[in-house]
C-alpha cells in the first residue's frame, strides 16, 4: 500500500508541476501586473497549481490506507518528495537543502496533504459517532 502512496504522490506531484510550468507559459496576469508584482504573480500561480493536487492526494490516500492514514500518507509523500528531488542532485545534503530552498512544494505536500487526511478521518470520526 505504501507503493501505490507513493506513486500516487509522485503523479501529483508531477501533475502539479507541469501545471505550474504551464502557467508560467500562459499566465493569466497581464505583463504590467508581472512587472510590478513579480512574487505575488508566483506565489498566486503556486498556489494555483499545488493546493489543488494536494488536496486530491489528500483525499486519494485516505482512501487507500485502511489504518495510520495520517502516517502512511507522511510516509508516502516524504518518500515520494525525497524521490522527486534525488535525481537533481546527488548528495543527500544538497537534496534536503533544495526542499528548504522550495519551502512552498515541501510546505504544501509534507504538511497539508497529511492534514488533509487527518482532517478527513477527524471527520469520519466525529459523524460516525454521532449517532441518531
């Protein structure tokens, strides 16, 4: 199960970068707006792009992992985002400094997709005993 989570991961992952890059390519922002404001043109297109993903794979490894959600789904992203970042550099050091380097991807992946799936089964929880 923790394959198919990290593979799962690594699409995302993935998906969200290349939706990124096509922003980048094709921004809606007109070029006045990239010439004075180029930070919130990036950090809009960011947010665009990996909060989207983040959530779907949220939602996707809940449902994959029956128990420790949370932990399977740290796992699987961890695995997945060090995966993502070895082939761009060799030493392990350089990889752990160029996740610091892109605290927007690391931030949204290492924390909000566990989170999501701690908030998913928090609200499993909390309906399922309710009760009539």
């Amino acid at each position: 199960m923790l394959l198919a989570g990290t593979l799962s991961a690594l699409l995302a992952m993935v998906a969200a970068v290349w939706v990124f890059s096509l922003l980048a390519v094709y921004s809606p922002f007109s070029p006045g707006v990239w010439k004075s404001h180029p930070h919130v043109v990036v950090y809009v297109s960011e947010a665009f792009s990996y909060i989207p993903f983040a959530v779907l794979l949220g939602l996707i490894l809940w449902r994959l992992f029956p128990s420790a959600r949370v932990l399977n789904a740290l796992l699987s992203v961890a695995i997945a985002t060090l995966i993502g970042v070895a082939p761009a550099v060799a030493d392990l050091r350089a990889a752990l400094d160029n996740l610091v380097a892109l605290p927007e991807f690391s931030i949204t992946y290492l924390v909000g997709v566990p989170a999501v799936v701690y908030a998913l089964e928090r609200r499993r929880l909390t309906i399922g005993s309710s009760g009539p």
